[in-house]
C-alpha cells in the first residue's frame, strides 16, 4: 500500500503503539519484525459468557494525523462468538471495544481483502463482517480450526473519539496454543 487519494500511508511501528491490553489472552510477541509491528497471542479462556471471553485492544499513539487503517488478520481455533472492532465487541474488558473505529460499512470505503478460509468462500459471504455470536453454517470462525484463517481489514477512524487502534475478541470458543491471533502490516494514512 503506497498511497491513497495522495496520501501516503504510513506502515505502523512498535514505537507508534500507545498500549496492548490484554484479557483471557497470552502476548507471544509484541515488537517489530521486518519493519512493521507484528501482535501474536493465544486465546486461553474457553467455553461462553462474559468470563470466558478473550481478546486484545491495540491503540496506537496520536502522533500523526489519520483517519484509515488497514490491518492484516491472522487466526486458528474455532468461536461461535467473535468480533473485530464491533460495538457488540466480546472481550470488552480491554475497553473500547470498536477500537474507535466507525461501524463497518462497505459503501463508506472498509473493506475485506487477501481472505484466505473468510468471506472469499460462497459458503460465509453473507455472514456480518465484525461480529457473530452463533452456530450458523455461514459463521467461518466454526470451521478450519488448524488451519491458519486471514483477511485484511480496511476501517474507517472515528475522529471524534480518543485513540484508536484494533480490537478483537472471541468466546464460545477454542483455547490454548491452538487459538492464536497475529496482528501484522499496519498501515495508516
């Protein structure tokens, strides 16, 4: 991603994250890899209910302007209950929840791209973007649980709210070294 609309996007370090909260989950690494921040944890708290969510909160620093992010995903395990960003969000004990973004909402510019076991297949195009408490066929969270899953995810900011970063939260769901998130190739502009 070099630029948009002629602004040009800036790939997301260590040094630009404000904090890394962290609930029901294990961090694995949290630095710079090949010039771009790389997030790795384990989700350690199966079964549902609140107590049994999981999930981290990345808030970058304000020290540039922006207004759009995009984010690479990756994950194994399986969750009937997840979100990424959601106001609905599981894992809000980190707090803010919707990572102070805008809801997802394709005709405003976010998007899902490079899907890989997501909403690239038939079956799970109709499920909802960035959240899901369910045990519905089109749920892709359900399915492929040692296979590694992964999108890009474009989002909006809200401008109007303090800092914000990435959220993402599971319950209802697999637990252990076999339910991991990587968060990588940040990018704001």
């Amino acid at each position: 991603m070099a630029s948009h609309y002629n602004q040009r996007a800036r790939r997301v370090l260590a040094s630009d994250i404000s904090s890394v909260t962290l609930y029901n989950t294990t961090m694995t690494r949290n630095w710079d890899v090949e010039g771009s921040f790389v997030f790795e944890g384990y989700h350690t708290t199966a079964g549902c209910g609140t107590a049994q969510d999981s999930g981290f909160l990345i808030l970058l620093k304000d020290t540039i302007p922006w207004t759009k992010m995009c984010f690479k995903w990756q994950g194994t395990g399986t969750a009937s209950c997840w979100s990424f960003s959601d106001s609905t969000a599981h894992a809000s004990a980190t707090g803010t929840p919707t990572g102070n973004m805008h809801p997802y909402n394709e005709a405003s510019g976010d998007r899902l791209h490079d899907n890989y076991l997501t909403w690239e297949q038939a079956a799970y195009q109709p499920h909802n973007r960035t959240t899901a408490c369910d045990n519905q066929a089109d749920n892709f969270f359900r399915f492929n649980s040692a296979l590694l899953k992964r999108f890009r995810m474009t989002r909006r900011r809200s401008t109007t709210s303090s800092l914000s970063g990435i959220h993402h939260g599971r319950s209802c769901s697999s637990a252990g070294i076999g339910s991991i998130s990587i968060i990588s190739e940040i990018f704001i502009w």
